[in-house]
C-alpha cells in the first residue's frame, strides 16, 4: 500500500508539474524573443532618427557603431550602395535589404542565422535601409537558464511530493500493518495480543474494535476452560464410585471387563479435559531438538515398558534436529502417542520411536506391535480399538499447530505406526 501511494501521488504531482513547466517554458522563449525583438526595432528606429538629424556622416557613423554593442547589430545601407556600421550587408539579409528597397516599406524577417528588422528611409539621396539584426543568441538569451531554473524546481517539487507521500504513506500503513500483525499473533494463539489504537481516526476505530473482539474471544475460551474443567471435576466422582463398584461384583470375569470399561471411561475423561485446559501457544516458540525430547520420553517411559514385558526401543537416525515448537508441547505429542500404545496394545507388544530427517522436515515414527486399527484411520470419537480417538486428535492439532502433520499406517512391528512430519525449525524460518 505505502508504494502504492508514493507511486499514486509521484505520477499526480509529475502530471502537474509538467502541466505547468512546457507552458513556461514556452512563455519564457516567446518572452526573450518578444525582448529581443523589441530592442531591435528600437535600434532601427533609434539609427533612423539619427540619419535624418544627423549630417556628419563621421558622427553618424559612430553613433551606429555605439548602438550595435548595446543590443542587436545595426547597420545602414545607403542608396549609393556603401554600408554604414559593417563592411557588407551580411548574404542573409541582403534579399530583405533589397525587398525594402522595392517596397519602401518596413517589416521583420527570418533568416537562418535570426531576425532582421528593416526599416527603408527615403531622403533626397535616395531610399537608404536601416537593418538592426538579432541573432539566434540574442533571441534565446537567458532561455536555457530559466528552462534550468524552471525544471530544477519541478523535480525539487517532485522529489517533495514524494518524501511527503512517503511520510503520510507510513502514518497510514504502518498502524494497518500492525493490525494485521496482531491479527496473525490472535490467529496464532497469542490471546493476549493488544493493538495498539493510533493512527487514522478509522484504523483508530478498528483496533479498538479488534481489542474488545480478543478480549471477548478470551473471556469465552477462559469460560470454556472453566466449565470443561468442572465437568471433568463432576465426572470423576461417579467414575470412583463406579471403580469402587466393581470391586463389589462376584464374576471375576465380569468385574474384570467392568474395571476395563471405567479404566476406559477414566482416560477418556482425562484426555478432554487435558485438552481442553492446555495453555495457549506461543506463535514463534524456540527451536527444540526432537532427538533429545524423544530419548528423554523413552527414558521415561522404560520402566512400565519393563514391567509390561515390552521391548522398547529409540532409534535415531539424525542428530540436532530442531522444530520449531516448544518442549512442552512435543513432550506432549510424545507422552499421548506412548500412552495410547500402552493403553490399547497387550503387554509384550513391542514399542519403537524413530526420528529421522527427510528433506526439510522431520518424521517421528511411533511403531508398535499391537493389532493395529481395525477400520482404517480413526476419527474424533471414534476408533479401531475401542477408544476414543481423542489422543490421536490432540497430536494432530499440535503437529497442525507448527506447521505439520500427522498420518496413520502399519507399522514395521505389525501394529500401527503413528508418523507425525514437522517442518525443520532452519526451513520453518525461510
């Protein structure tokens, strides 16, 4: 837009200039020539007088030779064919010398090398011609400068238009820019980005107006965390006392598949309101090395992998690779994907994390040696294996939320292979 506008009012102001300038410079021409002119005819008319009151022809002789270095040359010819003031009547001129003679009449010529003024006088000797001649120099005297002078004030004109559009151009967009920024950072997930009310009356009125719409969209999450968060609250006390009883029911059997089912009801309970309470992201976290988060979870997860009986195991095939996404959040991712292989597969089930760089992106393999899904990719609330879905929905949205993704298959183990691809944090920032 800023270009834009200094583009807008450089061609405006260029267009006024030079709707001004050519005429002046045109008047600024006809003006010197008009100048020029003038003086040679009052010279010719000047030397006239002088022939008809002066005898001497010695006098009038140097009276024309004073004349000629004032202004235009002047020069006389006489009826007798001799030339006062010049050695000859310059070849231009002596066709209008002639014509004069003939006509005895005055008038203004052009020739190649400028203007003759003739001015025929008749005394008793004969017709003499008075010629006063103004040169192409002479006519354009001072025209180059004014021409200078004229077109150095256009640009300086221009060159000040345009510093002025700059400014004005960045009153204007510079607070529309920074809307947009906080636009982008709300979009991002940074609530509590402010924009800053200045600028235009109406870029004014409309940062306003996206502060009390960030500040409503904050209150709403807030109020939502809040009723999510008492649900789960309200929900665990009935799930306990479910819990307490099955411990109450004779079967065996069926008090063994009632504690699956509120096992189940309990996870799911606590994978919404997880979700739900997750603090908002930061929109450019710090780069975080993945090998290192994964060993870290591996780690971690090890102990109950041992007491299951599971082989478990992480492979990383390259080293120093940084996301742009914050520790905690793809410990998260992680500890979900983990957690599911450990709720939904059998003990023994073999479990591998792998990352490796391809291309610019970084893929982390979650393998395991489970059935794997029954029905293909699961949705949210659904899946193949009797849970929820809501695990696989969350690390979704956080690959989602830095800039990747997450896609399901069979994995290598015979299970199913969770591949989440996260753009590398050097490719994220070009």
């Amino acid at each position: 837009m800023r270009t834009r506008i200094i583009w807008l009012v450089a061609a405006s102001t260029s267009a006024i200039v030079v709707a001004f300038v050519v005429p002046l410079c045109l008047l600024v021409a006809n003006v010197a020539r008009g100048r020029a002119l003038d003086r040679a005819n009052e010279q010719a008319q000047n030397v006239a007088t002088l022939m008809v009151s002066v005898d001497n022809p010695a006098a009038l002789e140097r009276s024309v030779d004073g004349l000629s270095s004032d202004g235009p040359t002047v020069l006389i010819a006489r009826a007798d064919g001799t030339v006062v003031g010049a050695d000859e009547v310059p070849p231009d001129s002596q066709a209008d010398v002639a014509k004069a003679r003939d006509t005895t009449s005055s008038f203004v010529a052009e020739t190649a090398s400028g203007v003759d003024v003739v001015v025929p006088v008749i005394t008793e000797d004969g017709t003499h011609i008075v010629l006063a001649i103004a040169t192409n120099d002479q006519l354009r005297a001072g025209v180059n400068r004014a021409w200078a002078t004229l077109i150095a004030l256009g640009l300086l004109l221009v060159v000040g238009s345009i510093l002025l559009a700059r400014d004005l151009s960045r009153r204007i967009s510079v607070p529309v820019t920074n809307l947009a920024d906080v636009a982008h950072r709300l979009r991002a997930g940074e609530i509590r980005a402010r924009a800053a009310e200045a600028g235009p009356p109406e870029v004014a009125e409309l940062g306003g107006a996206l502060n009390q719409l960030a500040e409503r969209i904050e209150d709403l999450v807030a109020s939502e965390r809040e009723s999510v968060a008492d649900l789960g609250h309200r929900l665990r006390t009935p799930v306990t006392a479910l819990r307490l009883d099955t411990d109450l029911v004779d079967d065996p059997g069926v008090a063994e598949r009632l504690r699956d089912h509120v096992d189940h009801l309990q996870r799911s309970i606590d994978a919404v309101v997880r979700d739900a309470q997750r603090p908002v992201r930061e929109p450019l976290p710090a780069a975080t090395d993945v090998g290192e988060v994964a060993t870290a979870r591996v780690d971690f997860w090890r102990p109950l992998a041992e007491d299951q009986g599971r082989v478990m195991r992480a492979e990383l095939t390259d080293r120093n690779a940084t996301v742009r996404m914050s520790r905690g959040d793809l410990e998260e991712l992680l500890d979900t994907l983990l957690d599911n292989v450990f709720a939904h597969t059998p003990e023994g089930a073999p479990v591998a994390v792998r990352v490796r760089v391809v291309d610019s992106t970084v893929v982390i393999d979650v393998a395991d040696g489970g059935p794997g899904l029954v029905d293909g990719a699961p949705s949210r609330g659904q899946s193949g294996s009797g849970s929820t879905g809501l695990g696989l929905d969350i690390v979704a949205r956080i690959a989602r939320s830095a800039g990747g993704s997450l896609h399901l298959r069979r994995s290598y183990l015979g299970g199913l292979s969770a591949l989440v691809t996260l753009p590398l944090a050097h490719a994220n920032a070009a």
